[in-house]
C-alpha cells in the first residue's frame, strides 16, 4: 500500500510553493544534481559530524558526497522514494529523500545548501515530505549524535529519540509521530 503513495500526491504537489514567495518545492531530477553537486560537500559535512573524531579527510569527504549522489539518482528510479527539491529563481537549493519501501517510511536525506541554512527551504521540504506520507504514518531519521543542528531540527519538527535500537552511539535513531 505505502507503493501507492510517492507518484500520486506527487503530481499534486508539483509547482506548489510551501514556502512564502520564496522556494518552490517540486519532484527532484537528474539534471538538480548538477546544480547541486558543486556545494554539496560543505552542504553534507554537518550530518557526519561525530563527537571527538577527527575531520573528514578530502577522499572520506568525497566517496560520501558520491554516495550521496548515487543514492539521490537510485531514488530517482525507484518508485518507492520521493525526491523533492526546493528551488529559487529556478535553481535547486535543496532536496529530501523520502523512502517508502518499508512500512515506515525513512528520511533518508534531507539537505539544504550551505547559504540556504535558517532560511525556511528545510521546513519546506520537511512539511512536503510529510504531506507524501500517509495519514497517520510515522516517519523515521537517522542521524549523526553530533549533528545538534538537525538534532533540534527534527524536534520542532516532532520526531523524538528511539530508546532502543542503535549500539553505534554517535547514531540517534528518531521517529516523527503523527501530530
Ligand atoms: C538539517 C538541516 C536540513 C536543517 O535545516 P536548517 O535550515 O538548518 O533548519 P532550521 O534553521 O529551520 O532549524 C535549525 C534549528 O537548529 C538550531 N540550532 C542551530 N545550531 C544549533 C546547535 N548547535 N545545537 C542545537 N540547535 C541548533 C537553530 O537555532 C534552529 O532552531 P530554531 O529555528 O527552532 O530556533 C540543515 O541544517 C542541513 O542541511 N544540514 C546538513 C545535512 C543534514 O545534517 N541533514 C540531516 C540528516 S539527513
């Protein structure tokens, strides 16, 4: 049932804006990450932050920023994930991912580009993921421990902490109840 999902309220939401006069939120393509690509290492380095490790090294950083790239392409493909973009002035600025291939769906990513950060595109992508949920479903994230930024983010945005789960302790598992 969750399969029915992505592609149909998606071609609702197409050229809606959910943000005030500013960003446009829409289906991702393979042409985004073009646009995407050049900023994407400094976009992604807040979600590998883990507490006391050393920085990321220039090859760590960039087998990441290319398994982010394969996996927004693999959703692109896969009718069980949702990829939105947020866009301004025509250029994308930000993305989630949203899988649906399990019975709770997962964030898989959501980023938004470093001069975008408190702008309101990650509220916007976040309310239009929610949207392509099903009503009442939970959503779950996972998340590096030292990420607070995100960390707060998915709070406002009323995901809580897993207890049990994860033994990794730099991951927090979290999950958003309906509200
Ligand atoms: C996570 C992300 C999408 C959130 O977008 P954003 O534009 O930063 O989100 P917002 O500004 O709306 O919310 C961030 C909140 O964290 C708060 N914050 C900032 N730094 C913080 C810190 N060190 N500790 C705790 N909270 C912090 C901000 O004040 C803001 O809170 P408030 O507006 O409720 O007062 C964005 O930061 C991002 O792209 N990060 C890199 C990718 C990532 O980590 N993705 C998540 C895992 S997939």
């Amino acid at each position: 049932m969750a399969r029915a999902w992505p592609g149909a309220i998606l071609d609702d939401m197409d050229c809606k804006s959910t943000s005030p006069d500013r960003y446009r939120i829409r289906t991702g393509r393979a042409e985004d990450l073009d646009a995407l690509r050049a900023k994407l290492d400094e976009a992604i380095r807040p979600a590998l932050v883990e507490p006391g490790c050393r920085p990321l090294s220039g090859h760590d950083s960039a087998c990441i920023v290319a398994s982010v790239e394969a996996a927004f392409a693999q959703a692109l493909r896969d009718r069980r994930q949702n990829v939105l973009v947020g866009e301004l002035h025509g250029l994308a600025c930000g993305f989630s991912i949203v899988d649906h291939s399990d019975p709770v769906p997962d964030l898989r990513w959501i980023v938004v580009l470093p001069e975008h950060v408190g702008g309101g595109l990650a509220q916007a992508l976040m309310d239009a993921a929610v949207r392509l949920c099903p009503p009442n479903a939970p959503l779950s994230v996972v998340v590096s421990a030292g990420n607070r930024r995100a960390i707060h983010f998915f709070r406002r945005n009323h995901f809580v902490e897993k207890s049990a789960g994860s033994r990794l302790r730099s991951i927090v598992r979290m999950r958003r109840q309906p509200v």
